[in-house]
C-alpha cells in the first residue's frame, strides 16, 4: 500500500469519483478485446493498472479468465468495487488498493499474459523532468510481471493529440501543460525496448474519451461535465471563468454548436487517444 506522498496527482480523484462516469466511456474498448482475442482470448489473465472506476475492467471481464485491478485512489476503486458487486463478474475479478509508483509492483515475475494502462500514464510524471522516470521504471516493472509473449497494452492520448480536443484552443496555457505530462512517442518506444518489450503498432482512436457527452457545447458549464476531463482542473479560476462567459455568449447566440463542430477537426483527423501495443519477447 502506498501513501498519498507516493503521488504526484494533479487530479482530486477522490472527489471526481462520484463525477467521473457520468461522462467517461471505456473508448477503444473494441481495440483491447481484439488484441485479447488474437492472443490468449478467454484464458487470458489480465491487469488493469489504474482501473479507475472500472469502465474498462468491466468491459474486459467477461472475454478473460481473470482481471487484476489497481488503483490508487480510493474513492475511484469505491467505484469500481460497486461496479463489480452489481454484476456476475465478482469471481473474476481481484481488486488491489496501491500505487503504480511503489518501487516494486506486489505481483510476482510473470503473472500476467496481458496488461492494459488506459488514460494514467500521464499522471505518473508531472512533465517537469523530461526523462519521464516514473514511466521509465514502470515500464521494467510491467516487463517483469508479463509473462514472456504477453502483450502490454497503452492508452494515452499522445502530444499530438493533446488539442484534439473541441476546447482545448480556449485553454493554451493548460493545454499545453497537458501535452507536457505526455512522454514523447520516440521516448516511449525507447523505454519499451529497454524494458524488453517489443514495441509492434500504435492504434489512433477516434472515438471520444467521452463518449456522446463530448457533443455538448455547452458542457463547460456544467461542474459535472468538466469533472469528465482533467483538464479542467487545471485552470484557474479567472482562465475557467473567462473560458465560460465565452461558452455563455455563444450558447445565447445559438453559435455554440457551430463552434465546437469547427474546432473538432483535429479529433476527426488524428483521433484523441492512440493504444500503443507491445509484446514481452
Ligand atoms: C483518467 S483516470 C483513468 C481511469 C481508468 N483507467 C479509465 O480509463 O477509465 C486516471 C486514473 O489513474 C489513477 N492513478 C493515477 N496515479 C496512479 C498511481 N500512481 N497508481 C495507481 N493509480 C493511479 C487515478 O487515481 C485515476 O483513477
């Protein structure tokens, strides 16, 4: 188990827990089980790390043997533990409390045959040091818990990807404190090759971390919309609410839609997340 001082969150998940699933859906989630089907399909035994309020946990559930989650933040793994006690999944799946930061994962060399990390990696490094080191030790951690030919699945949304995002031309400044949380895909490659982890293909992904509450000019209203991105966290108060007078004008002008449908080009071109796949040799 891990203190809060092992932690370098920018986010409060404790209190975006009971906010986050009103707007967030496992987006990509077709990608995973396709790579789980082509390996070791239902006798795959899997990890979530940072399985937040398990949307993607329960999405992977029924397609394996058995799913591990870890979360460090309590109130998130409250969800999930709900998630889970609702459904018939519960023999399925072990829930473990702690962080992905601890020196040593508390999982033994090769217990799993895959391992998916969707939308946490930049949270661990909090872009100040370009050498991403929490990331960089991470990744030797996951090599030495995969079993030899498993596969490490990571979802992140990359730099590029940083302003697809219909706001995000609103927020410069956060935006690009947000794209600097994200290791570059170069570095990244480097960090899976010396981990010995073969790296095969990066996936871009369209669909929107939000699913079709991301259609909604007028979301940055809400406190529970922008609880569905933490982004949003980031700003201050005067940045949030010069953000919202704007969004308010447009909304009474009936021109809010038209400026979000124009400023989501870049998501259609690009996509807003990418799963970058790689195999332990
Ligand atoms: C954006 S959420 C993603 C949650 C989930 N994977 C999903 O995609 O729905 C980021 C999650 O990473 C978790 N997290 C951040 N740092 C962590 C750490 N050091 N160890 C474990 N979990 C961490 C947060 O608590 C949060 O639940």
């Amino acid at each position: 188990m891990s203190s809060d001082d092992n932690n370098p969150e920018f986010e409060d998940y404790g209190r975006v827990s009971s906010y986050y699933d009103k707007t967030r859906v496992p987006a990509g989630l077709d990608i995973i089980l396709k790579m789980i089907a082509q390996g070791k399909g239902k006798s795959t035994v899997i990890l979530d790390a940072g399985c937040g309020t398990g949307n993607y946990l329960c999405g992977v559930a029924p397609h394996v043997k058995q799913i591990t989650g870890l979360e460090f933040n309590r109130g998130m793994l409250k969800q999930t533990i709900a998630k889970v006690g609702q459904s018939n999944l519960v023999d399925k799946v072990k829930l473990l409390q702690g962080s992905l930061l601890e020196k040593k994962l508390p999982f033994d060399d090769s217990s799993f045959d895959a391992i998916m990390i969707n939308q946490v990696i930049h949270h661990l490094d909090d872009g100040s040091d370009p050498t991403f080191p929490n990331l960089r030790h991470l990744l030797l951690e996951f090599a030495r818990i995969l079993k030899p030919g498993g596969f490490l699945s990571i979802n992140l949304t990359t730099r590029n990807q940083a302003g697809s995002f219909w706001w995000q031309s609103l927020m410069p400044r956060a935006n690009k404190d947000y794209a600097d949380k994200h290791i570059p895909n170069g570095l990244l490659i480097d960090y899976l090759t010396e981990a010995g982890l073969g790296f095969k293909e990066m996936i871009a992904c369209k669909d929107p971390l939000q699913g079709d509450h991301y259609f909604n000019p007028a979301g940055p209203l809400n406190s529970d919309w922008r609880n569905g991105d933490s982004t949003w966290s980031t700003l201050t108060n005067d940045e949030l609410d010069g953000i919202k007078e704007f969004i308010q004008t447009m909304v009474d002008q009936g021109i809010a839609g038209r400026y979000m449908d124009q400023h989501d080009t870049q998501r259609r071109a690009i996509g807003q997340s990418t799963f970058v796949i790689s195999y332990k040799g």
